[in-house]
C-alpha cells in the first residue's frame, strides 16, 4: 500500500480495528492487513489489539498476525508487543517485553527457549522472529523454527521456506551460495582468457 494512501486511511483506523472483534474470520484477517499499512506511531492500543490475535481461535487469523510480525516496521512491532503486555500483563507478551525490552531479537540460544515455550503464542511470535526478513534470511533461525515439536510453527517456517512470508527483498542463503559460484566460475573462465 502506498505511503499517501495509507496516510489517507489513517482517518479510519478506529473503523478498521474494530473488525479485530468481528466474529468472521475472514473480516479479522482483512483488518490485520490493513492496520499494518495505515496505523502511526499513536495507534499503539490498536497494534497491541493486531498482536493479541496471535492467539485467534482461527488459524489463518494467527497466520496473518504471524505475516504481521514478518513485515512490519520496527516501530509497528515494538509498539504491538508491549501494548499487547499492557493490555492482557498476564499473557505471554508481558514475559516477553520484561525478557527481551525494546529489542524483540533474540540470540539463537533466546530464540530456541521460546521456539520450545509451553505458551503457543510465544511459540508463533518466536517462529515470526526467526523468519523475520532481514537482508539476509537467517538460515540457522528459520531451519530452528522447522525442527520445533508445534505443527504450527513448522508450517510457519515452511510458508518462508515456499516465499510466501518472505520480503521481495529478502535474500534466502541459497541465492548468496549461487549468486557466488556463479561469479567464481565466471572469474575462473575469464583468467583462463
């Protein structure tokens, strides 16, 4: 969505988030998308209600939270997670704002304690962190991720895995390991020259 229309929907945030609360599945999904692309630094209450749905009794509702975490701005997940602590601070979120603070990037060890939670939203959160579109994706995260014991969070890291919860921009590993024989061979065959 573009910058100037999601500034222009912005006016009907409030409308918007009040479909996290409609009893069609599909209607929660649609908002999750939209509220990603129109909410400012003052819809915190409102992203902390997106993030909350990562414990939707639908799965898809989860799988859009899920996308969510994968393609928000920073700004957007911080404020999601910790009004997420603030609106329920006896949920999984408020143990993780009190673990991780501001940063939500846990180290491969942090990363594998809450991929192994007995709490399922955390479960879901930590599989969306470790395929989280960087630059780079990070192999060791996402292959964590598809060893877990949860169903869930295995199909979490297979949607990464097929493209379909990756950044455009991102760059999975086996492009980088390609992209680099293919430039040594090119240098071996133009030294042979």
């Amino acid at each position: 969505m573009g910058s100037r229309l999601s500034y222009k929907l912005n006016c009907v945030v409030a409308e918007i988030a009040d479909l996290l609360d409609s009893k069609a599945s599909h209607l929660r999904f649609d908002a999750i998308g939209a509220l990603r692309g129109c909410t400012t630094p003052a819809d915190g209450a409102i992203l902390g209600r997106v993030m909350l749905r990562l414990g939707d009794e639908h799965a898809g509702v989860r799988w859009k939270v899920v996308q969510f975490v994968c393609f928000a701005e920073r700004w957007q997940l911080q404020l999601a997670v910790e009004n997420a602590a603030a609106l329920r601070p006896d949920s999984a979120f408020a143990t993780l704002v009190n673990a991780y603070g501001r940063h939500f990037m846990p180290r491969a060890k942090e990363l594998q304690r809450l991929l192994e939670h007995p709490d399922a939203l955390l479960r879901r959160f930590a599989a969306a962190v470790a395929i989280r579109p960087r630059q780079v994706i990070v192999e060791r995260f996402v292959a964590m991720a598809e060893q877990s014991n949860d169903a869930e969070v295995r199909k979490i890291a297979a949607d990464c895995r097929e493209g379909y919860l990756r950044s455009i921009y991102a760059i999975g590993p086996s492009i980088l390991k390609r992209a680099s024989s293919e430039t040594s061979k090119g240098e071996t065959q133009n030294s042979g020259r």
